[in-house]
C-alpha cells in the first residue's frame, strides 16, 4: 500500500515537472504523455487486479473482477489520451490515479474485518472502482492545493502501514 500511494505522488509529481522544462519538443511531450499512461495502468489497473486476484486465492470466481478493473483502465486512459480534458479542469469519469487513493484507504480495514468479509469488500470496491473510471460523470481534476492534500495523505497512511508492518515483524 505504501508503494501504490507512492506511485500516486510521482505520477502527481512527473507531470508538474515535465510542464515546467522548457524546451521540449512536441514528440517528447507526447512521448511522456504515453509513457505516463502505461506506467498508469500497471501501477492503478494491473496492480489492483493482482491484488484482487492474490486476496481471492486466484479463485476463478475472481478473474472477472480483475479483467473488469483492467479493461476499465485500458478505456480510461485511452479516451483520455484522445479527448484530454472535459473542459478545463474537468475528467469524463474518475481519473484512473483515484483507483490507488481509494485502495489503500480500503486496505485499512483489512485485519479489522473477517477476512471472508474483507475479501467481498475488495471485490465490490474494485468493480464499483471500474465502473466509476468508465461512467459518463464528470469529476474535478485534482490539482493545485490538492497536491498538498496528497502528500500529507501519502506521508500519513505511509506512516500508518510502516507501523502495521513493524508491529507484525516485531
């Protein structure tokens, strides 16, 4: 969990440095724009789905949930990558990005619930995930003060897991 809010925060952080180089050609910025959607979709759409599939045993009653998240990124991101922006600062559905914010909240409760129950609940928030980076929603793109947010979030639940892990090594 701490490596996929992490990931959030670089994702976040590479845009806001690729737009302050200067001298870029056109080809390199569309050259970072693709690269960013294929680091997108392995870090919010790959590694929910091994999450899924690794917390369901690899039943075969989990691999429609991870194609879902999946094929739901491969969507997002490409209409993304043609449309760009609804507006100005506007997404049509939720930014893939959002899927690893919601994740690792949703992992806090892993260890306080029943594991049959966490389980359920993972699966119904990844496709509940899936269909929100797909529906016909306009969300905010989160930028600007909400880069800071994401930092003190990233430090706290980064903080939160490291102790977690501590306390089932120590």
């Amino acid at each position: 969990m701490i490596a996929l809010i992490v990931a959030v925060f670089l994702d976040w952080s590479d845009g806001i440095i690729a737009r302050k180089m200067q001298g870029r050609t056109k080809e390199q910025s569309q050259f970072g724009g693709q690269l960013d959607s294929l680091i997108d979709i392995v870090s919010f759409g790959i590694c929910p789905a091994i999450l899924l599939l690794s917390y369901g045993d690899f039943s075969p009653w989990f691999f429609p949930g991870a194609f879902i998240i999946v094929a739901a990124g491969v969507l997002r991101l490409s209409y993304f990558n043609v449309f760009g922006l609804d507006g100005e600062s506007t997404y049509q559905g939720m930014a893939i990005d959002n899927n690893a914010i919601i994740l690792v909240f949703i992992f806090l409760f892993d260890g306080l619930l029943e594991p049959g129950l966490f389980v359920y609940l993972l699966y119904g928030s990844i496709v509940t995930i899936a269909f929100l980076n797909v529906a016909p929603i306009r969300t905010p793109k989160l930028s600007g003060g909400w880069y800071y947010v994401l930092i003190a979030y990233a430090i706290i639940i980064s903080l939160f897991y490291g102790c977690k892990i501590m306390s089932i090594n120590g």
